[in-house]
C-alpha cells in the first residue's frame, strides 16, 4: 500500500536526489540513546497522528474530487486487526532512538499499548543477536502488540513469524535492498493443537502481510525495476510487473482515492510526465544515468569504457574522479558504521562532513556530465527518419555517423557504456517514447498524422501502436482491455 502524503506534512522533505519527496531526509535525526531527536519533529509528528487516522486535511480541491480517507495502518478496523506485530524500516541509528522517544511522549498515548524495541546500533547486538530482545518482547506473541524500530539489522536472514506489516520509512536505491526488507513480513505463522486438545490440527494466524510506502514514485519505480530482473527471457516489461504484483498486489492512494493498480499503471505512474516541461526535464533527469559505486567500479575496470567516457567533453579527469568517489564514500560509510554509538568530536565531525560533501560534489559533476550527453539523444532523434526502429539500432546500425556528430560518442563506445549499466534503459525507453507522442502531437495539428498506426522504436524495444496506448496513455484498446 502506498501513499501520497498531504502536502502539509511533504514539503519538508521535498528536496530529494530527484525533486521528489525524500524519506531520509523527512526522518534525520541526530543524537543518540534519550537524546536522540528528529530533525523535523512536527512533521514526524503529523505523520504519526497521519497513521493512526487522526490527521487527514484535505484541500477544497480534493473535497470536490470527493476525496476519501484511505485505510491507515493504525485506523482501519481491517489493518489494525493483524498489525499488533509491526516492523519501522529507518534511515539511521538515530532516527531509531528518536522514533522510540517521540512514540514514548504522553501525547502519543495511543501507541503506549506497543512494546518499542530498536533494533539498531551496537547495543542491539550483532548479527543474530540483535534477534532475542525482540522475541523476548513479543513473550506470547498472541496477547502482546510491538513495533520493532531498525536501520539495517534484522533485514536478512532472520525469521520473525509475527511480524505482519512493514514501513519504509527510508529511502534505498537497490529493489534487492527494499525487497529483501520487505518480505520479512512474509514469513508464515501457524499454531499447531490451537485448543489444546487436536494435536494434528494447524491454525493459520497470518493470513495476510502488509508493505507500507509513504513514497509513492520511489516505490512503484522499484516495483517495476525489481520486476524487469525477475524474467530475463522476458522482453515485454509490462508482462514482467503483470506477473510479479499477482503476487504482491499494489494499493496506492493518489490523494483522492485509494486503488489496486494493474501493471500498466505502475509502468505509468513510475514513469509518469508528458508535458514539454517534463519532457525537457526527462531528458536531464539524474534517473536516466547510474552513477552508483557499483557501476563506478565496473567503469574503473574496463579501459576502453573510461577512454570513451573521456572522448565526451569535460571528462579529462574522471579516472581521479572516480577513485575519490569510491574511496571516499567507502570510507565515510564504515566511519558512520563504527561511530554509531559514539560520540564524535567536533574535528571528527567535521572531516567526515568534508570527506561527504567532496564525493558527493564529485559524484554530482559525473552525473551531470552524462546528463549532458543525454540531453544530445533529443536532437539525434529530431534529426533521424527511422521512427520504426529502436532508437539503439538506430544509433549502432543505421545512422552512426550522425550519432557521433550529435553526441561525440562512437557506435561501439556508446555499446560499451550501455552493456556496463551506465545508462537506465527502462527510463530511457519512457523518455524516448514521450518524446516521440509529444513531437507527433506538435506535427499533426492539421489533423493528419504522418506516422498513425506505425509501430513505434523506443530505446531498445519496439511497440505496436496499440500497445504503446494501452501502456503508456491507458487509453482503451478493443474488447477486454480498461482504462
């Protein structure tokens, strides 16, 4: 289930990687132990009423629209009925501690019937150990409620039958870090001679299992990412997220209803943007290009890669680059490890800021440097006629001469980066197919269209017309198909 939050409550944390609402930083916190406080507590604080169904504005806009509350966690009879074992999925230690303090404030008495354990840094224990404190808190597991707080531990490996729901309360880059958090809710819970006296019989307790996402964009994208890797033999995305939520169905509130959506709405809603505003910001998006250590150190190790990169204007230094990234990143992360629970000074806080801001700062400058070179790919299709065609056939078979004019990339260079993971081919798809229905709209507005009922190239599949308005635009397409 996932849900838009009220403008209210969002905006304090709209300053995100890619503009949108960003969970760690909605959720920093700072200190340790009792003293541990969130950064933004008034709106943590909205949000913990937002859960419990005790805070719902709604704009004059959305009561027109005939908006309705949507079935909170801790409100809705049907939730609250099986979520007396949760687990809070943070960004930090920190944000542990003060999720714990802030839960234990009179005001919050509605959530005094839970047990809190936090689960995060060393005092937990390491490893499997951190697993006792929570099972010796549940007791009996039937008569008692808990909400287990966590930034990492607890998310592989370990089997906690009661637990039925879990909030991402974080942001994470990796679907396979999301989802193997996620699932440790699905683990089954059964009692066996439940009345004492029928010892071959089971009783199922959990019925049911619950993901909670206050991050809407963030989580259908990982859906539909998570979903293109299951099936590689698969080339129809939308049939790959088709099969994947008819097992794990998606619920999402948009601020005025909430409702299953169905593959083509994830694709949608994860790639959403048609305008020529949001077209152009398409195509400088920091989505459509990885930057992330792992493709780093894939670049790193192939010479031809790093010499084609090069070749693109203003990557003179990008070897350096790239070991400060790497290296530095590393180390602020095992430095942010080892300091969990400890008290930094202030000279210890202030090199590991400074050692932040400079791999960040680098890591940007490559990241706007592909973007730049994305931002080329909209000319090279304005200038092609191959329309039919995937726009990467397009590039490495049939006009690559033009591409290197346009770009400064070679066919094969660019082949390289692409099979290295540099470029997101899933967004590039959507980008390039945006960018075609929005010049086919500017071109037909006599009421001819050159290139009606064409197939259509994207990046590196190709689309029937009737499949791309049933993907992309949801618009209704012979017998059996729904907006």
């Amino acid at each position: 289930m996932t849900y838009q939050l009220p403008d209210a409550i969002r905006e304090i944390a709209m300053q995100g990687e890619f503009n949108e609402f960003d969970l760690n930083v909605f959720f920093s916190a700072e200190g340790i132990g009792d003293k541990a406080k969130f950064r933004y507590e008034n709106e943590v604080q909205k949000w913990l009423n937002l859960i419990r169904g005790a805070f719902m504005p709604t704009s004059v806009d959305d009561l027109k629209l005939g908006a309705q509350k949507p079935p909170m966690p801790f409100s809705d009879a049907r939730l609250l009925g099986v979520l007396s074992h949760s687990f809070w999925f943070l960004p930090s230690v920190a944000a542990c501690y003060a999720m714990r303090n802030l839960l234990a404030m009179m005001h919050n008495r509605f959530y005094h019937d839970y047990k809190i354990i936090v689960a995060a840094g060393n005092t937990a224990g390491i490893g499997v150990a951190a697993l006792s404190p929570v099972q010796e808190a549940m007791d009996d597991p039937l008569t008692t409620k808990t909400i287990t707080l966590s930034c990492g531990k607890l998310t592989t490996g370990v089997t906690v039958r009661p637990w039925t729901g879990i909030l991402m309360l974080r942001n994470s880059s990796s679907p396979e870090t999301y989802f193997q958090a996620a699932f440790r809710v699905q683990s089954p819970w059964t009692v066996r001679n439940p009345d004492g006296a029928s010892p071959n019989t089971e009783q199922i307790i959990k019925e049911e299992c619950y993901v909670f996402d206050f991050a809407p964009d963030r989580a259908l994208r990982q859906i539909a990412d998570y979903s293109c890797r299951l099936d590689v033999n698969e080339t129809n995305p939308e049939k790959k997220v088709e099969e994947f939520i008819s097992f794990l169905p998606v619920l999402a509130y948009d601020g005025s209803s909430m409702k299953q959506i169905d593959a083509a709405g994830i694709l949608d809603m994860a790639m959403s943007g048609t305008t020529a505003t949001l077209l152009a910001r398409r195509w400088e998006s920091a989505l459509l290009v990885n930057v992330d250590n792992n493709t780093l150190r894939r670049l790193m190790a192939d010479k031809k890669a790093m010499d084609a990169l090069m070749s693109i204007e203003g990557f003179r230094s990008l070897n350096q680059d790239i070991e400060t990234i790497i290296n530095k990143s590393e180390a602020v992360k095992k430095a942010r490890k080892e300091a969990n629970d400890e008290k930094l000074s202030e000279k210890e806080k202030k090199l590991l800021s400074e050692a932040e801001k400079e791999f960040k700062s680098k890591r940007k400058q490559i990241q706007e440097k592909l973007i730049k070179f994305a931002t080329r790919v909209p000319v090279f299709m304005y200038l092609t006629d191959y329309r039919e065609r995937t726009l990467r056939d397009v590039i490495t078979q049939l006009e690559p001469s033009l591409f290197k004019k346009v770009t400064g990339l070679t066919m094969k260079d660019f082949e390289l980066l692409v099979s290295l993971g540099v470029f997101n081919s899933a967004l590039m798809n959507d980008a390039v197919y945006k960018f075609k229905r929005y010049e086919d709209a500017s071109l037909s507005y006599t009421g001819i269209s050159k290139h009606e009922g064409e197939d259509i190239g994207l990046y590196d599949t190709v689309l029937t017309s009737e499949d791309a308005a049933r993907v992309f635009e949801n618009f209704p397409v012979g017998k059996g198909y729904r907006t």
